[in-house]
C-alpha cells in the first residue's frame, strides 16, 4: 500500500464521514430516533438501519472498487454505535458490517468488530452523554491552560481518555493485520508519522460526524426552546381577562341575587364557564363555531349588564366558515374593546356586529359597533391603557401565529363607528 494511496484514503475518508452524517441529519426520522431520550427497541432497530444500510455497502464497495477504501468506515461507525447506542446495539452493528468483510476472507473483522462495539460502548456508559456531543480530537490549544486546569483540580479528563482509547483500539487493529495479513482490514504505512496520521484520522473522523449532530442537537434545542416559550407567551395572553369585567360582573350577581335569582343563577354559570375556558388547558386553535359559544356566554353577561335596549347583539355569520380554525379567545377580547370604548360611553348604548365570509383559502371575522369612535388615528388605540388586553392582544397572537399571513385593520370614524378587520388562512385541519 503506497503512501500516496494512505494520503489519499485518509482525505477521502474525512469526506466520506462528513457526509454520511450531513445527509443523515437532513432525515426528520433519524433526527427524532437519534435525539430520543428513550427507544424501544423496535426504535432502536430503526436508528441502526440509518447506519448500516449505507455503510455496509461501503464495506462491500472496498471489495468491488480498486483502491477504493475509504468507503470503509466500519471501524469508526462502531465507535459511533457504542458511544451513542450503546454495547449490545454497537456488537450487533458490528457485527453486521463484518459480514461484506468475512465473505471476503477477512475472518478477524467479525470478532474484531463484535469486541470493539462492546468495549466503546462500555466507555460510552462511563462518559457523560454531553461530553460525547462535545467530543473533539484536538486537545485544548493552550497546553499549559490545560495542564494548569488539570494540576490546580485533579481529574479524570474523560474526552483526553476517548481520544487515545480510540486511538489505541487503532493500534490494535494495525497490528492485528500485521500478525495475520488479508484477515482483517487496516491501513500500513511504512513511515511512523504516516501511520501516526492513521492512528489520528479514526478519532477525528468520530469527532466529524458528532459535531455535526451536536450542532444539529443544538440547534433543535434552541427551536424547542423557542416553541415553549411562545407556546407560554401564548398561552399568557389567552389567559388575560379584564379585572374589571370580572368586578362588574360580580356586582351584577350580587344586585340580582335578591330581585332576581334566577337570572343572577345564570349569569354564575356564564360566569363560570367562561373562567373554565380561560384557566384550562385548550389549543392553540378552535373552530369558529366553539369560538362564537365562548362570545356568547360573554354577551350575554354584558346584555344583563347593560340591559337589552342599550346592548344589543347581530350576528352575520358565513356557515361556510363555522369549521375554520381560528385562535381560541381571538373575538372577545375584539367585543369586549367595542363595548367598552365604543358603546359604554354612549348614553343610549348601541350594536356590536359580528361578521364572518369565506374568500377563497382566506377567511375574514369582523367586529364593528356604531359607537363613538376613535379620536385620532385609530391605531392609536393600540397604544392607549385598555388596549393591552383588547386589540393589542389579539394582533400580538396573530402575528405569532401567522406571522405575516394574517391582517390585522382598523378603521374608525368619530361618531359613526368602528370596525376591526381579521384576515387569516381559511385552515380547516389545523396547524401544528
């Protein structure tokens, strides 16, 4: 074996692990196996194929290939399974990659391969699971930082201890081949600092492929990080209601409990489930029709509040749209806002409108009410006091959820009116 074909398989071999584990990243499937905090053993099974299928057949192509050998990475793909999978997986995969190796007449690739899955992956066991995302075969480049770090606080550095280990079992395989020619695969060279390459080429190959994951690992990490903390932010602005409907509201029960019981019994229970579908755990999104009976609990309670000649209450609703999808808690919030600001401080009250139409794969809601107005820009009324868990709620969820998919319009005339507008995709299955 010439020197230049060692240079070569040892370049080509740094390739060949980088993409193996690139394109194995790209797959959703190994991602959710591979990151799995437990597997049962059919998962298992799955997450060993990912490796196997293609990398058995580089054995095989070492074979059919001239010089073709740095498809071969049986050897460092066993370290993998042991560190990651564990000994009893890794000697199975070991096993199996064996198997091109054995037909060809390399009998020591079997228990070589069966014993090297269950030694790595005793050492798997003994490293801590984020020292083998963080594994590197470059010691720190301050020697004296590290040895320092080393000598003030004496301890086992278990990523020094994988990196010769690695090494070692190398060693081991080279002279493994040297003892018995052909019965088992490894590179010779005839210069010590060439074979000192080989030696490190296993090591870093392992490392190539865990940064990889790791930074995929990272990066899934930050993205379920940043699911939660939106799904919190969410859940927070479903949750608000305004203290002072919910003082009112009590006054009200409170003056009807003896002129009227039992409608001062009914506003509890509208009371009472509307609390019930602020505190529970609900999703993200409802169908309109479950949205529309959560609003109607709430006017209600405001009609009996205000009295049906100063409140009232039209519906124009497309049926089309009752099934569509929309944030849970997104109109209330809208009426609530027309009635406080819009109707209350008119004396003779007014008309809230609420309006649905299907358009397409669009949807369009409306809130409108024939009260006093805005003065000014209507947009700021986004800015005023009240506005932080009325409209200012409802186009923070939006811009959440749809980012820029959904419309979010105002438009108010002092005197006359106002009209909030929400156009969003018509979604009939949800999103997720």
């Amino acid at each position: 074996m010439t020197s230049n074909l060692i240079w070569i398989t040892l370049l080509v071999k740094l390739g060949v692990m980088a993409s193996v584990a690139s394109v194995l990243a790209r797959v959703t499937t190994f991602r959710r196996l591979l990151f799995a905090e437990k597997r049962r053993p059919a998962q298992t099974l799955g997450l060993l194929a990912f490796f196997l299928v293609p990398l058995t057949i580089g054995v095989w192509l070492r074979f059919r290939v001239p010089n073709f050998l740095a498809a071969d990475v049986s050897f460092e793909t066993v370290i993998l399974l042991g560190l990651l999978i564990g000994p009893g997986w890794a000697m199975l995969g070991g096993a199996v990659l064996a198997f091109p190796a054995v037909l060809h007449g390399e009998f020591l690739a079997l228990p070589f391969s069966v014993l090297l899955g269950l030694v790595v992956g005793m050492i798997g066991r003994y490293v801590e699971r984020e020292e083998i995302w963080s594994f590197t075969p470059f010691i720190d480049l301050s020697l004296y930082r590290w040895v320092r770090r080393n000598v003030i606080k004496p301890r086992v550095d278990r990523q020094i201890l994988l990196l010769f280990l690695i090494a070692l079992m190398e060693m081991a395989r080279e002279w493994l081949a040297h003892l018995f020619p052909h019965r088992i695969f490894a590179l010779l060279a005839d210069q010590l600092w060439l074979q000192s390459l080989v030696w490190l080429a296993a090591p870093i190959n392992v490392g190539i492929a865990l940064k990889v994951w790791n930074a995929l690992r990272v990066e899934m990490s930050l993205e379920e990080q940043k699911r939660l903390v939106l799904e919190a932010r969410l859940d927070a602005l479903q949750r608000q209601i305004n203290p002072h409907f919910l003082f009112n509201t009590l006054n009200s029960i409170a003056s009807l409990v003896r002129s009227q019981p039992e409608q001062a019994r009914t506003m509890t229970v509208k009371l009472a489930n509307i609390l019930r579908a602020l505190l529970k755990d609900h999703d993200a999104f409802v169908p309109l029709r479950e949205e529309l009976k959560f609003t109607d609990d709430y006017l209600d309670i405001e009609v009996v509040r205000f009295g049906a000649d100063k409140l009232r209450v039209e519906k124009e609703i497309d049926p089309r749209t009752l099934e569509v999808l929309v944030p849970s808690i997104l109109l209330q919030p809208l009426i609530e806002n027309s009635i406080k600001h819009g109707l209350e401080p008119r004396i003779h009250g007014g008309t809230v409108t609420v309006r649905s139409r299907l358009e397409g794969d669009r949807v369009f809601i409306e809130v409108a009410d024939d009260g006093v107005g805005m003065n000014g820009r209507p947009t700021s009324a986004l800015r005023r006091p009240g506005a932080g868990i009325g409209m200012k709620n409802v186009q923070e969820r939006l811009e959440v959820l749809y980012g820029n998919q959904a419309r979010f319009n105002i438009v108010s005339n002092p005197g006359r009116g106002t009209t909030v507008s929400i156009e969003i995709p018509a979604n009939l299955n949800g999103m997720k």
